[in-house]
C-alpha cells in the first residue's frame, strides 16, 4: 500500500516546559488507511496532529508528502498539501447555511464581486451527494443536530479537496447512532482512497474502525500496530498497564472504555448527613410552543457529604438541568432552595455568591477562555482577592497558580494561553479553581468524558475527598460506570420527569458485579418501567 504521508523524528519543546510534548516521533500514513492515534491526555497526540496541520511549528523534524518534504507553516499551507484537520470543538457559525461554512475563504462569486449562493449550493450539495452524507447545502447550520454539524465540518475539508483528514475526537459528543453513521462514511472515504487519522481514547471504536493503531506515551511513539492483531486489553496495555485485582476488588469504573484500577467494594464512605444544602421542589421548564415540558415537576434534595447523580439518555433532561443549576435557564414555575433561601430567581454570578461550584460538560464554551492564559483562568471568579488599588497582584497570582498546578498535577506553566494545554490538563485547570472557590455545593457533568485514565481516575478522587469532608456533590453523567462507582443516590431522568430514585446498591456489601444493576438503571433510562 502506497505510503503518502511520513513523520520523521518530529520533536516539539514548548518555552518554559522542561519536559518534551512531542520526542523523535515517526509516524507513517498509507492511503486508504483508517490510522487511530491513541495514547492518555498529554501523551502529545494532539500536538503532533497540530504541527502536521501547520498549527504549531515543530522544534525539529521532518515531514514529507508523497515523498517529497513539505513545509507547512498554516493551515493553509496544509490544505494545499491535501490535509484536512476536524477539530474536537466545531467551528462552525450557525446562523450561516451548511453552503456558505463550507465555502468561507473560498468563496465562488459572479461578476468577481458578489457571493453566488446558487453555485455555493451546488458545489457543496456535489460533495456531500459523492460522499453520502445526510446533510443539505441550504440548510441552516442551527437547525441540525451535533452529529450533522460533525459532517459539515469533514465537508468543508473534502470541498478543499484533501486526501488526508484528521480527526480529534470525532465521537465525543456523538450518540451511539451518530457515531454508527460517522463510521459508514469514515469507510466510504477509506474506500475513495482517503486516509484518515483519528484521535480517540474509545477501545470499542479503534477496533471497530480502525486499519492500524499507533500509541503515544509521556511524547513519545510506543507502539504502531495493525489493529486486527489486537484485543482491546492489549491496547489498553499499550497505553496503560494496570494491576490484576486480587480477591474482594473490582476492576471500576471504566473511562471511556479502558478499566479503571481495582478499587475495594464496598468504597470506604462516611454516612450522609441528613442536613439539606440544596432541593428542588417541582420545577418546571418549559420551552415556548413546545408541549412536552424540557423539566416535568422535578422534586430531590441533596444533602451535606453526598453525591446524587443523575442518570439518562441524551435528549431527556439531563442538560437542562445542568443549564438550571448552572444559572442559565429560568424555571417557568417552581422552587429552588439553597439551606433554606429561595434562589429560584438567581443567574449564574449570584448562584456562586451563595456557594456554587460548577464544572461544566463542556470545558471549552462554559469553563475556560483557551486564549486566556492559565492564571487568568484560575483566578476568574475571584479577582478582587488578588487587586489592590484597581491592579492586579501579580506575584501573589504567580504563587497561588503555582501551587494550584502543583497540587493538581497540571502540564504547563501559568503564563501559557490555556488552549496549549492538552484536553486533561485543561480539565483540571476547570477542576482546581471550582473546587478552590466551593462553599456549599459543587456540579460535575461529564467529568470525566474526553480524558484518559489517570486524569479521569484524578477527577474521581477529587469528587469522593469532597464528599468525605462534607461538600454536597451533584454529578451529571450518561456514564453508568462512573455513577455506580461513585454515587451514593441515583436518579434516572426520562422524557424529562424522574423515572427513579434509588440508593446505590453496589455500596452494599452483598453486591455482585455491575451488570444486572445497569440493566435495571438502562431500563429506566429508556422508559421501559414505571416510576418507583
């Protein structure tokens, strides 16, 4: 198979870091080839695929399209190279039609002056009909769903005609239908003579996918392997080696398809306490025109040391009533009580000044300014602890930043944009400065998607030290892995109402393994039984 693409000893140092993101990395791409590149958050997986991109400049190395080396300082460049980048976080403008973000920058215009919307449509609807994509040219970019948007993206780069296309984490926002849908098309390009690379941290889907795996460890490139001669526990071995349990331990919860490392069951846990930090009684919303209520007279309490967690399917409740905690969405009727005072009413900014901590599902739009260097995303909420006379303190920003980022085991220094980070580190980034501003309660959505390993298994350790020590801690999750492993309550939201309430039974002593029990939460989830 024809080689098109060669990485020779790329190596990438970043000022002040005294460790290497990427080491002597060589890497091969075979054309027709689906190359998943896997490794834990900060292995250097994502800078790699940036200087391939002309993103980021390598410190040194080579690389080399159809034999020849190529000099790729810009995305531009890249492009006229034949390579393509879809990056996690979509960058798309939604006001605008599927057309027109498809063809901004390369615009066709009559009389060399005025945009053609016709010719646009038509270009872009030929590419998405030879590729069998589901999306239309005229449609608005608003009007679709997460998965559509994904296939606007890898539109834009086909229209500019690349016969490589990387992908960074193409699935994670994906529903499993979606990402069923992906992969047909991944498979048409891969037939069409296009080579894909795909960073993942997903075992079930560098099986399902991929031709070859290559697997990144602290920057350097540890193994490339035809996936076929492969399992998903040697792979995960590849990445991350794990202890074998011994008698009474259990290998949860599992982080994006990897194991976890054996934890003793029943967890070690204080008793709740029966103090109320927070209730919801009845609430309410509704969207206008919209018969169905987003949230159906939701009624619970969480209370001082106690994780609650919500399970359900996407599209049943859980984001909205993450956009009610987090102060962005009004209640059409209801209460909402904080130790006792109403804060119904209350936005964002005021829900923090009455003890919310909030770590959002997603890092990048609700938790951070990437732009914004590291200590100025730390130190966001709390500014006038470190002003004096309208300055900022500086040097007392550097020390308390240090000390966050070596308590919190963070990859990078306080000065760097936090977009540099890799998706783990700018996780907890988000994490230390919640937890260091918590009072009364702290939210965590999807702690753990997107991360590898050891930072998710970090995450983890951090929810259950604040539970122990009082905090009344409230996860939103469609990982039952991670609910069974942590909670001590679950309710599961259908259709936007509660379909149940249950204590955690695997912190019985009795338990026996996960898979009866998520069986049971699964069936809630799709409705399949009456409230209990």
């Amino acid at each position: 198979m024809e080689t098109i693409l060669e990485m020779r000893r790329i190596t990438k140092v970043y000022p002040g870091r005294n460790s290497a993101a990427n080491r002597e990395v060589s890497l091969d791409l075979r054309r027709g080839e689906i190359l998943c590149l896997a490794g834990e958050n900060g292995a250097g997986k994502s800078t790699l695929m940036k200087i391939l991109y002309g993103l980021i400049p390598a410190t040194k190395g080579e690389i080399r399209i159809r034999g020849k080396t190529a000099a790729i300082h810009s995305p531009l460049d890249a492009n006229r190279l034949g390579i393509g980048m879809v990056h996690q976080h979509f960058m798309l403008f939604s006001e605008f039609t599927v057309a027109q973000n498809v063809v901004m920058g390369i615009e066709p215009t009559k009389i060399k002056i005025f945009f053609d919307t016709a010719k646009s449509n038509v270009l872009v609807q030929k590419v998405i009909d030879a590729h069998h994509f589901s999306i239309e040219a005229g449609k608005t970019v608003g009007s679709l769903t997460v998965g559509e948007m994904q296939q606007v993206e890898i539109v834009k780069m086909l229209y500019r005609n690349v016969d490589i296309l990387i992908l960074d984490e193409p699935t994670a926002v994906l529903t499993d239908q979606e990402t069923e849908s992906l992969f047909k098309s991944f498979r048409i390009l891969a037939g069409a003579g296009k080579s894909l690379i795909l960073i993942t941290h997903k075992l079930s889907e560098i099986k399902e996918i991929s031709d070859r795996v290559a697997v990144m460890r602290k920057g350097e490139l540890t193994a490339v392997k035809d996936t076929a001669d492969l399992d998903e526990r040697e792979i995960s071995d590849l990445m991350y080696k794990l202890p074998e349990p011994s008698a009474g331990e259990r290998m949860f919860p599992r982080i994006n398809g990897f194991p976890g490392p054996p934890r003793k069951v029943p967890l070690k846990r204080k008793p709740v306490s029966d103090r109320t930090v927070l209730s919801f009684q009845n609430v309410t919303v509704r969207r206008r025109n919209q018969e169905r209520p987003l949230l159906n007279r939701i009624s619970f309490s969480v209370h001082e040391g106690e994780i609650l967690a919500f399970a359900g399917v996407g599209g049943n409740g859980l984001g909205v009533l993450e956009a009610v905690l987090g102060g962005f969405l009004p209640l059409n009727s209801g209460k909402i009580r904080c130790r006792g005072e109403d804060i119904s009413r209350c936005n964002s900014e005021k829900l923090r000044r009455r003890g919310l901590a909030y770590v959002p599902s997603d890092r990048i739009a609700y938790g951070s300014a990437e732009s914004a260097p590291v200590w100025e995303n730390i130190i966001i909420n709390r500014r006038r602890e470190f002003s004096g006379w309208g300055f900022l303190d500086r040097k007392k920003i550097e020390a308390f930043t240090a000390e966050l980022l070596d308590r919190y085991a963070i990859a990078g220094n306080s000065s760097m944009p936090l977009g540099f980070l890799s998706g783990g580190n700018i996780q907890k980034t988000v994490l230390a400065r919640e937890i260091e501003q918590h009072n009364d309660y702290i939210v965590f959505c999807e702690p753990a998607r997107g991360l590898d390993v050891s930072s998710g298994l970090y995450v983890y350790s951090q929810m259950e030290s604040l539970r122990n020590n009082g905090t009344a801690v409230i996860l939103i999750s469609s990982n039952l892995d991670e609910i069974l492993a942590l909670a001590d309550r679950i309710i599961v939201l259908y259709r936007g109402s509660i379909a149940a309430e249950t204590e955690n039974p695997l912190h019985s002593p009795a338990a026996e393994g996960t898979g009866n029990i998520k069986e049971e939460i699964g069936a809630w989830m799709l409705g399949l039984h009456e409230k209990t």
